[in-house]
C-alpha cells in the first residue's frame, strides 16, 4: 500500500480524497502547507524543497501506518512536493479519513508533525536580499 | 580496506561540493567513517546534530560500514 509519495509536480487533491473515500468514514481531516512569502523576518522569494527519495518515502509509509494504529483513523495520505515552489504553491498535503472527527483530527495533526520532523526533506529558501540558504531546524556549530 | 558510495544532502552536499562518492575505509564504524569524511570535507556537523542511513534505511553510528553499501548522512530535516 503506497499511502505517501513523493512529487516532483503540483499537488493534486481530488485524487488524494478520492482514495479516502469510505462508507464507515463519518470523517474526513486535511492540511495542506502552502509557500510563504517570509521566515524570521526575511522576505522570502521563493523556495526548493530536496529530498532523499527512497529513505523519505520509507520513513513516510512507516508514519502513517503508525498513524492508523494510533488513533481511530481509516487510512491516510500524504504527498510531499520537490523542487522549485513558488511563493502560495502548496508544499504538502496529509489527509485523513475516520469513524468521528476526533479520530481525523488527531492523526492528520500528528502526521504533519512526524513528516516535518523525520522525513529527509530539505528546505532551501531563496530571499528577496538574494541570499539563500538551507533550512536546518538545528543549525550546524560554528566552524 | 572496503569500498563504499557516500551520499551528501543539503548543506553537507554544498560543504562537499559533490552529491555523492565512492570511498575506502578503514573505519570500524559509520560514526568514524563520518570522522573521516568531515575532515576530509570540513563538514562542521557533528555525528550528534546527524543521522546516518544505509542502503535507504536508517542505520546506527556504531554499525559497521559495509562494501558496496551507500551510505547518506542525513542533516535536520526541514519538511513540511
């Protein structure tokens, strides 16, 4: 079962939902993150997200299969974009489908969460300044 | 002496100048392979701030390289 992939071209949604679709959902939570236009204070022009395909799409099912074992969910999706986005693109997508609302919330939220931390996928915005720089939530020490 | 593939991914690709290397080792371990590389490089990372995967699956710092393997150091990921 491949619940998440990988995208190296825009985001489609309705076939993502359309896979969730289900007579015992009562359900149905998504989110979606989208490019914004700045990161600590810096204008942001535009941004390339690298990944590790084969590492991040293992580490991806591994997630949500986790996520349908934690919480009273159905099943889930998650696509993860690549390459140059453009200031509003939407960058990822989770969606998730439940019995109840709890259940839906509760995995999308914590899915989202596990992919940004664990899931070997770069950041590399490019500024208005024209500077740019990879994103590591952890900053390297000094040199 | 074994020969392995090294995979570099963001800053340590730029610190590194290349994507990916094939390498001989010595090292009993990924932790000093790493050793070796970031000399070799000047990486700044330490094997604290990194993981390190094998073959496409995480892997642990006292593992033994293996030939033929490709081996990624991983940098904090910043997804999402």
């Amino acid at each position: 079962m491949t619940r998440f992939s990988i995208s190296e071209s825009a985001i489609e949604i309705a076939p993502l939902r359309a896979a969730l679709l289900d007579a015992r959902a009562g359900a149905f939570a998504s989110f979606e993150g989208w490019v914004r236009d700045h990161n600590d204070g810096q204008p942001v022009r535009g941004l390339r997200y690298e990944a590790y395909v084969a590492l991040a799409e293992k580490e991806g099912e591994r997630i949500l299969a986790e996520a349908l074992e934690r919480f009273a969910a159905l099943d889930a999706r998650c696509v993860h974009r690549v390459g140059d986005l453009a200031i509003g693109e939407m960058a990822v997508w989770v969606g998730v489908s439940a019995g109840h609302r709890d259940g839906a919330f509760a995995a999308c939220r914590w899915i989202i969460d596990e992919v940004k931390a664990r899931v070997p996928i770069w950041k590399h915005e490019h500024y208005v300044s024209g500077d740019a720089g990879w994103l590591h939530p952890t900053p390297p020490p000094p040199a | 002496m074994i020969e392995l593939t090294v995979r570099y991914f963001a800053s340590l690709r730029d610190a590194a100048g290349i994507e990916s290397e094939t390498w001989q080792t010595h090292a009993h371990g990924l932790r000093a392979l790493y050793e070796e590389l970031a000399a070799r490089h000047g990486f700044v990372w330490t094997p604290a701030h990194l993981r390190v995967a094998v073959d496409g699956d995480f892997a642990g710092w006292d593992d033994a390289p293996r030939a033929g393997s490709e081996v990624a150091f991983i940098p904090p990921v910043s997804g999402g």
